[in-house]
C-alpha cells in the first residue's frame, strides 16, 4: 500500500512540475500587445488603450468560447466587426 502512496505522489509531483513549466513557457513566449498602431506616414489608426478595451469587449461577448481545436472558429462565429462598424 505503500508503494501505491509514493507512486501516487510522484506522479502527482511531477505532473505538476511539468504544468508548471509549461505555464512559464507560454507566458514568456505571449505575443507583445502594442501601445498603437500607426500607419507609415504616422497616423494612428487604434490609439493607447484600445487594444485593451477591444479584447475586453471580446471576452465579455464571449468570444472565447468561439473556436475550435482545429481552427476553424473564425468561420462559425459572429462578425463582431461589422457589426460594429454599422
């Protein structure tokens, strides 16, 4: 019974350790979110902070629940956009 408990723990322990090293690779790998973006000649074209409010907004609809293991998640869900756009 014994031997059950440290098998047990040793998968549990590094389970863990390996989702732990996973976690710090994607948050070091995650893509920059820019402050603006501007066009060449210099014009903003989504100012400071909008990139923010645009992905709470995202959230809040819950576009994270749109898509799919496979990728195809653009093709199923709504367009927001143009939406707001109208």
């Amino acid at each position: 019974m014994k031997r059950l408990w440290l098998a047990f723990g040793t998968v549990i322990v590094v389970s863990f350790s390996i989702l732990g090293w996973i976690g710090t690779r994607i948050y070091q790998e995650m893509p920059p979110i820019p402050d603006r973006v501007v066009t060449r000649e210099g014009r903003v074209v989504i100012g400071s902070g909008e990139i923010g409010q645009g992905q709470n907004i995202w959230q809040t609809m819950g576009g994270m629940e749109v898509g799919s293991v496979w990728g195809h998640g653009s093709y199923v869900a709504p367009d927001w956009t143009a939406d707001s756009l109208r």
